[in-house]
C-alpha cells in the first residue's frame, strides 16, 4: 500500500491526452481500462475506492496509488462537480466539436474505417468524402506495417501525417479505436488535441461504439 489518499468529494474524468490515450491503440492495459471505463459511463462519478472496484480486469489494491500514477502521466482530472457526456447526438454535436479541435483556420473530418465521414467542420462534401477514403487507406498501411512501426522501430503511435519542411502538420490522420471499429480523426492545420472537445468527442464515441 501506498502513503496516498483519495481526496474526498472531487469528480473524476479523464483528461485530454487520457481520452486520446484510452483509444490510441488496442492493447488493454490498466490505465486503458480505467479510462474506458469513466467514459462508458453518462457523468464522472465521484473518486472513491469503490469506483476502481467496479471496473473489469482492474487488478489493485492500493486504488490512491494507481490514481497517483495515472494524474503524473496527466491522464485524468478531478473536479468539484460532476462532468456530464453531451447530451446531444453525435450527428448535431460533433460539427462543433471537430471546429474546437480545428481551431480558427483549421478543418477537421471524423470517418470510419470503411472511408466514410460521419461528420465534419470546414471541408467541402466532396473533399471530405474523398479525405474519409484517403483516411481508410492510411489506417490499412498503418496495419500492414504494424509489426515494423511497433516492433523494430519502438513507435508507440498509429498517427499519420502530412509535415512542413520544419516538421509542422498540415494534414495530419490520428486512429481512434473504439470497440470493434478504427475511427480516423483527420486535421487540417496545427492540430489542438489538448482542448476538453477531444474528451467529448471520445466520450460520445464510446457510449456508442463502445461495447463493439
């Protein structure tokens, strides 16, 4: 056991880069299922030993210490009241929050794995149906290549893109892998994957995706 205590009376939820992370990849580890788990839910629950009791395959026995673990590496975040999932569908929803992530001058196309677009901010129709099929194809070379990328190389990372000279995105592809299907997130300009619509837009994918 650990010397840390939960904090009694705050409401967790997962940060920006713990939304991210919980659909980044495939491989099921404990901060991943953590992560799942407070995202299944409608609102963030308040942190108490119970509430890792609660989740599946979550191994500890010492829930401060995992909990302490988990905010070094920025995954989650507390708050004195409880964080609801948006209430409205993705289709009205997520428009705005692709134009969050996008920034001012950005654009920004959420598609599946089969190369369609489920929603968008910026791009034309016709761009974005064809940026939803380019998206497919880089999510099946990211596959192909796996055991290069993950194993030789060490990358921990599925995302694609397109970079300046200087090293800059100007289109940039990140997988989000959410039950049995591989969502592209696609970002036109300097991507602002930091913001709290990052945690919604996975949120509402994993209520509904989820259980896949």
């Amino acid at each position: 056991m650990s010397d840390y205590e939960l904090v009694p009376g705050l409401y967790v939820a997962p940060s920006p880069a713990g939304a991210y992370y919980a659909v980044s990849g495939t491989k099921m580890d404990g901060a991943r299922r953590v992560l799942l788990h407070l995202m299944s839910l409608d609102s963030s629950p308040e942190l108490t030993p119970d509430l890792f009791q609660e989740i599946n395959g979550l191994d500890t026995d010492d829930p401060a210490g995992y909990l302490h673990r988990m905010q070094s590496m920025h995954l989650l975040e507390g708050f004195p009241e409880p964080r609801a999932r948006p209430a409205d569908s993705i289709e009205n929803a997520m428009p705005g929050l692709l134009g969050d992530l996008a920034g001012p001058k950005g654009k920004a196309l959420l598609a599946d794995e089969h190369g369609f677009y489920l929603s968008t901010h910026g791009f034309p129709h016709e761009t974005a149906e064809e940026l939803a099929a380019l998206a497919a194809d880089v999510g099946g070379l990211d596959q192909r290549h796996r055991r290069l990328l993950e194993g030789n190389l060490a990358l921990q990372t599925s995302a694609w893109g397109l970079l300046t000279a200087g090293g800059n995105s100007e289109l940039g592809f990140w997988p989000l892998y959410v039950g049995s299907v591989r969502f592209s997130l696609v970002l036109k300009g300097r991507p602002r994957l930091n913001k709290a619509a990052l945690v919604d837009v996975v949120w509402m994918l994993v209520n509904r995706y989820g259980s896949g």
